[in-house]
C-alpha cells in the first residue's frame, strides 16, 4: 500500500468494511506507524519529518487493566498516594479557597456517525476505556487536617451536560457544560449546591461535538472568562461550516455573557493557566493527526491576543497541510509558532503553573503537564505527567517526567493522567479517568523531615 500522496473523502467512504474488519482483528496498523525518538520533538524547535498521508489511518490501542496493589511512580524526593478511588471517569479538577478538591466526573455526550472514520474512533475509544457513560456531576472532597485523607466526600453538583472546566469568582461558581457556561452562587464551605443555576452563555455544541471539552480560566479581577473551545472534526472534514467560533479561546464577560475570539486556529485547547512570573495566558493544545506518527507535535504555548496559531490550514507555525482545500496564504502568513513542542501525539489535557512551595523548589515556577497518551502511533507516546521547567516567564529546559508508570511492561494502560490541580497545602492532584481515581503527589516524608531539620 502506498501510504503517501492518498486523498481521503470518496476512498475512506467505500472502506467501511476494511475498517471494522481491522478492529475486530486487531490488525490495527495502516502503513507506517513507527515512530521516531520523542525526545527530538521536545522544545522550541521540534523536528518535523515529512507528511504521510494514509489510506487506512494506524491505530494502537492500550487497552485498560486494573492497578491491583500499585500506584504510578514518581522521582526520588516524592511520595504518590491515592487521594480517593471509585470515581467515573475523572477528568478534571478545581481547589477551591478552603482547600476543598472538586472532581469533575464526566465523559462527552454520544457522537453521530457520518462516517467509517466515526465508527472507528467509537470502537477504539471503547477499546481504549473511553466511553464510559457521563456520571455529569461533580464530587467534593474535604480533607479537614491536611494528612491527605479526605474526611468528607459528597456530590457537590449533579444533573450538569459533559461538565469539565470550573472556575470560581467571588460568589459565584461557574462550570463549562459542553454546551454552555453555567453560573451557580456558592457560599465558602458550602457541601453541595442545590440551586439550578443560570446560563451565563451558549457554548458551541452538538450534533457534531467532535471536541467536546471546554477548558475554563478566570481573569485574575473575575471580569472575564476565558474557553478553550475545541475543532469539531481532525482536520475540517466536517465542513467549515462546522467550525464556527470552534478551534479557538473565547474570552467571555462575566458581567453580560458576551464574548469574543481572543485566539484562533488552536485545534483543541483543552488547559489554560495564567504564568504566575509575566502573567501571560498560557495553554496546552493537541494538534491533528493522520499525516504521521511524527506529526504533529502536541504543545504548550503562550496565547496572544488576536493571535492565529494555524489549524487546520498550517501547523506549528507555517507548515501547510495539503488535506486542506482550499488554502488560505494571507491566513497561514500570519500563524504563529507555539512556544514549546510536547512531542507528538501525546495529548495534552491538563496544565498547573507550580505556584506552591511543598514540592521541591526545583519545581517551584514551573509547568506540571498532564500527557494522556497517544492511539496512532507505535510505540506508545505519552501516559505520564511531564515538568516544564520555566525561567523569565518561558520554558527553560528540556520536559522531564514526574509521574510515570500508567503504562504496565505490556503497553496496557492501567491509568491515563487527565486534570491537574495544586491542593492548598501545595501538593499535586491528578485526575486519572482509567482507573478512576485522584493521585496526590507530595514531597516524601524524608524530605519533610530533612526541609524541617528532624
């Protein structure tokens, strides 16, 4: 089979069959799906091999097991513990104020089929544990002495639409259904909210949905909101029409509900932070797929105002895409290049600037990175939690792994890290939406005792 120069639309329609046939088989790979060193793609300057098109897109699943008796690992100098278990489907997390976790339990809403690619992606993701049911609530957890126990756990919030971004200000609670902006009053140690809250706005939806998570950030005065709003397709085959106001971070009045584009062509922004040093807006991004299990790389990247980062016409920066008919050259001259590489097809889907002081202070300023892990690519890429360390604001080094392990020695995914958040007494939290439960990543108790001179 020749894997370049293959136009998709009429020829992947009468593969219908070819394509169920793989999945039932396993017989998942298309042409070349071997990867090279990830390593090579991580940082300002990636390298960028050259495009493949494929007729039959590889697929490589890691199929979910259970953690038994282990956890995930974690470098000397840090402890990881279980935090809580028996969530459904974890995928983000918000510490509020008084140090109550929220975990939002979520999943996205049914996808139509309109395609083979469709059906496909359903079996794989099914494959891969990622079509639980949507539990659509959110769960509190109060650890009332700080030993890393919580004490009371409670729903906190039920009855949402595929919920995942959060956001307090103020008074008031603001959850990203995937459909809408929700506002809900919230008095400080409040358990539960019963209130059915107002819509603040519409949010880009169904039928489609392809991307259906929608990152939440506040403004540091609460005036505005800031959305990252998915593609909803890989690459613009559903229609452009199908785009609107899609692939972009919205900026939404808190006040009034209006918004506007902030930045666009960001193929699916599904974390955003502000970097605590410049006070920038930062956000992580995962790119297209289907031209190569080098291409293209996920990343991490400051968000200008105004700012147009390519997709779907270019990626990382000016590179064109031939699937895209027809171009856009006065558009694609004016994209910009991320800021930093995370290797490709790794999946970026949380973010937390490190602005605690209980991990080690080489952490301290820096960017924990939540790396969901690849499904187009042999081998595996991703399934850890990565540290980009940061000095004047921008990345300064290479990404290091923190917290490994969600892979067994099989490839099978026993976890894959989601949200990330840092708990009041400075610790990490990360949601883990295959085995269901919070990991909490804290300094190991020889640390404590040496920082503390016992």
């Amino acid at each position: 089979m020749n894997c370049r120069n293959v136009h998709r639309s009429t020829k992947l329609k009468s593969l219908a069959t070819v394509f169920t046939v793989a999945v039932a088989g396993l017989g998942l790979a298309g042409c070349d799906d071997t990867g090279g060193d990830p390593r090579v793609q991580i940082g300002a300057d990636p390298v960028l091999p050259a495009i493949h098109q494929y007729l039959l897109p590889p697929i490589r699943i890691a199929r979910p097991v259970p953690w038994g008796n282990d956890t995930p690992k974690v470098p000397q100098g840090l402890h990881i513990h279980a935090l809580a278990t028996g969530f459904e489907h974890p995928r983000s997390l918000y510490v509020l104020p008084n140090g109550d976790v929220l975990v939002i339990e979520s999943n996205g809403p049914k996808a139509p089929v309109f395609r083979p690619k469709d059906l496909i992606t359903g079996i794989v993701q099914g494959m891969a544990g990622a079509k639980a049911s949507s539990a659509n609530r959110i769960t509190l957890l109060r650890d009332s002495n700080g030993d890393g126990v919580p004490k009371l756990r409670t729903v906190f919030l039920d009855h949402l639409n595929s919920p995942f971004g959060v956001a307090l200000v103020g008074h008031y609670l603001y959850v990203a259904n995937t459909d809408a902006i929700m506002r809900y009053p919230y008095e400080d140690g409040q358990t539960s909210i019963t209130d059915k809250g107002t819509k603040l706005t519409d949010l880009p939806g169904g039928p489609i949905d392809h991307h259906w998570t929608k990152a939440l950030l506040a403004s540091p005065d609460g005036s505005k909101l800031y959305v990252g709003v998915g593609s909803n397709s890989n690459v613009g085959e559903n229609g452009m029409e199908a785009e609107h106001e899609r692939a972009a971070i919205w900026e939404v009045d808190t006040a009034t509900g209006s918004h506007r584009i902030y930045a666009s062509g960001v193929r699916n922004p599904t974390g955003l932070q502000w970097e605590p040093e410049s006070g920038k807006l930062w956000a992580i991004a995962n790119e297209r797929d289907e031209i190569g299990p080098d291409l293209v790389p996920d990343y991490l990247t400051s968000v200008k105002d105004g700012g147009f980062y390519g997709w779907p016409y270019s990626y990382y920066g000016q590179h064109l895409d031939p699937r895209i008919m027809p171009q856009q050259p006065d558009l694609v001259s004016k994209a910009i290049k991320p800021d930093y590489a995370l290797s490709s097809h790794v999946a970026p889907l949380g973010l937390a600037m490190y602005t605690g002081s209980a991990l080690p202070a080489h952490y301290h300023g820096g960017a924990f990175v939540s790396e969901h892990g690849s499904w187009d690519r042999t081998p595996l890429n991703g399934y850890k939690v990565v540290f980009v360390p940061f000095s004047g604001g921008t990345p300064s080094g290479k990404a290091e792994d923190v917290v490994t392990g969600f892979l067994d020695q099989n490839s099978h995914a026993r976890g894959r890290p989601v949200g990330l958040a840092v708990d009041k007494a400075g610790a990490l939290l990360i949601a883990d939406d295959v085995g269901d439960t919070v990991w909490r990543v804290s300094p190991a108790p020889t640390s404590l005792s040496s920082r503390s001179g016992s």
